[in-house]
C-alpha cells in the first residue's frame, strides 16, 4: 500500500528524509500557535503528545495524490508548491518503523 506526502518545494528530504514536526526544528510553528497556545517547538511538541501519543513523531499522509479542481484551488496552489513522495506502507510494516495509524475525519466532507 502506498500514502503521499507533500513537502515545499526547496526541502532536503533527499538528504535528510521525511522529518516529523519533533525532528523538524525548521517546522512551520504558525499553524499551531493559536491551536496550541503555545509558541516555541519544544512546546508545540509536547502540546502535541498530550493530545495523544506520538503525534509529534508522525507525518500526515494522504490516501492517494490530491486531485484539484475550480473549487479548490487553494489546493492547486499548495500541489504547485510542493513535492510530492509516495511511501510504500509494506515496507515500513516489515522494517518495524511504523509505531501507529491515526485516520483523521476528510476536511473536505
């Protein structure tokens, strides 16, 4: 099985992998600092594993690439934006490198 990830363009992930927010000092804080009522990395992580464990050492994937259309090219925008990576799940699973799944609700429903 495979998931996609979208990273901006100009990242390093050729070099350094797909880092989760913990490991991504660089990460975009300004998502999170109302969500969070926090304002440095370290404390938006750990708001992040009391909202359950793990999050901060995951990537949110999607189930297939996003597919743009005249009502949401917000997505366009981010598609152009960004580099897409396809992980093969199967793999992951057998090399014991995945901790655990969270599905989370579509915004676009």
């Amino acid at each position: 099985m495979k998931l996609y990830h979208y990273v901006a363009k100009g990242n390093n992930v050729l070099q350094q992998g797909l880092l989760s927010f913990s490991q991504n000092p660089q990460a975009d804080l300004s998502y999170y600092f109302k969500r969070s009522g926090e304002t440095t990395h370290a404390g938006i992580t750990q708001w992040m594993e009391n909202c359950f464990s793990g999050r901060s050492r995951g990537i949110r994937c999607f189930s297939e690439p996003i597919k743009w259309h005249e009502k949401s090219l917000s997505l366009k925008i981010f598609i152009e934006n960004a580099d897409l990576f396809a992980i093969d799940v199967d793999s992951l699973n057998k090399d014991g490198l995945i901790e655990s799944v969270y599905v989370s609700p579509s915004v676009m429903g």
